[in-house]
C-alpha cells in the first residue's frame, strides 16, 4: 500500500450487515455484531496509519430500539465488555474516545463505563474516535433547536447552528461510508453530511479491512468536490 497524501480529517462509517453476515453462516445476529468490533478496531488502527484524525462509527440508532430485546441487551453487552477491557486501544494508542446521541436510556453501567474511558481519554489528540449512541440526525437536530431557543437567540447563523449540534467539537465527514451495499444514510448525520463524499461498499461490515478503507480513500482523491461551485 502506497502512502496516502490528501487524506479526509474525518470519516464517518455507517456499519451494516452484521445481522446478514452471521445468518449467512447460521450464526446468531449477535455473533454478527461480536465480529463487528473486530472490523472497528482494525479500522481504528487503519485511521492511524493513514492519519485519519476523526473516525465516527454509527453504534447504535435512535431507530434501534426497535429490535428484539435480546439482541439490544446483546450490543449492550459487548459495548460494556469492550469498554472494560483494561488493555483497550484507546489507551494503548493514546486515542480519544468520545460519543454522540443520548445516554440517558442505556443501562448505568454501561454509561458509567463509557464516561470513564471517555474521561481517562480526553487529553489525547492524535485521534479522536467517537461512538454514535442512541444517536439520530433528525434527534441532533431537533435538540439543537431547543438548545438554541433555551439561550432565546433571535436571529442564527450556520455557525451558529454547528456548534449547537452534538458533533460541534469535530469538523464536518468529508467521507460516509456505508458497508452492505445499501445505499441510505438512515438518519445519520443528516445536517452535517451535506457535502459529504458517500461510498457504499458490498461487503458486510464484520469483513471489512484496512484495504477497504485504502481503496475508498483512493477514490476519494479522484472525486472533484466542488461544494456547489465550478471548477
Ligand atoms: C448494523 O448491522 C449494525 C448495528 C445496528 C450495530 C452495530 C454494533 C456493533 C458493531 C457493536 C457496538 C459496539 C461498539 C464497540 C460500538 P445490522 O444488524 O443492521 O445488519 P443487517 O442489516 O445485516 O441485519
């Protein structure tokens, strides 16, 4: 693999197909997910040999609710033992965690993990990997709005709104990446993903590799972005 110049500064990654990966084999679903953190951590240390600097992974929606329960207390608890590892990527590789969405309605436990590392974290810089919890665009949204109508502002600007947003800390995906073949953005950063590149590759998220990840930023140094204008 050849060195990548003009790599984006953020990436985020809707992670699909772990449900019809692990049926696909007559596997559980949740061992589908299981094998979904092995491809976050090898996408993780891919974004450091790339020197991605922002890497936003869509854990859990707003809409996910609606699975069976087994399944969510089965994410719950494979969040909760990640996070607990004491050997975690985060701190071995000096890596940022941090989170958007709501985490009022998960368990106290897994929050209480989760601020923890989140806290052990916060100094680092040279990566910042944020888990997207309960999180939904419209919800961020939404939330913005009333945040803005609390402080009574008459008047707003976009930047005024972007730094209302849950993802104010991070500059806007100049990459979403969708794995599974579906091409939907189902409720992701709907706001912030407004000139995002998009790239839907066929495989299932628990196949996915540092040589995914190579080709899509590959690609993404071929597309014009033009932003609305000419070139
Ligand atoms: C989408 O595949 C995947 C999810 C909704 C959950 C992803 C969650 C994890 C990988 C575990 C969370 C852990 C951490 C560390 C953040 P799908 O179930 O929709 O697949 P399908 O479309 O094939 O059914």
């Amino acid at each position: 693999m050849k060195e990548l110049k003009n790599v984006p500064t953020h990436i985020g990654i809707i992670m699909d197909g772990n449900g019809r990966w692990a049926t696909k084999r007559g596997l559980p679903r949740n061992y589908g997910h299981k094998k979904g953190i092995d491809a976050i951590e090898r996408t993780i240390y891919a974004c450091l040999k790339f020197n991605i600097k922002y890497c936003t992974f869509f854990a859990f929606s707003t809409e996910n609710w609606k699975r069976s329960k087994e399944e969510i207390d089965g994410i719950f608890s494979l969040l909760r033992d990640y996070l607990k590892k004491e050997d975690n990527i985060f701190l071995k590789n000096k890596i940022k965690l941090e989170s958007i969405g709501v985490l009022d309605p998960f368990p106290d436990d897994l929050v209480a993990e989760l601020t923890s590392l989140k806290n052990k974290t916060k100094n680092y810089d040279k990566l910042i990997v944020t888990f997207a919890l309960n999180y939904g665009g419209r919800d961020d949204i939404i939330r913005a709005i009333n945040n803005l109508l609390e402080k009574k502002e008459k008047k707003i600007t976009e930047k005024d709104f972007l730094l209302a947003l849950d993802t104010k800390n991070m500059p806007e995906p100049e990459i979403v990446i969708r794995t599974s073949g579906e091409m939907r953005i189902s409720n992701f950063m709907l706001y912030q993903m407004a000139y995002s590149e998009l790239f839907f590759p066929k495989t299932y998220w628990p196949d996915f590799d540092e040589k995914h990840l190579y080709k899509i930023l590959k690609k993404y140094q071929k597309r014009d972005r033009r932003f609305g204008g000419v070139r």
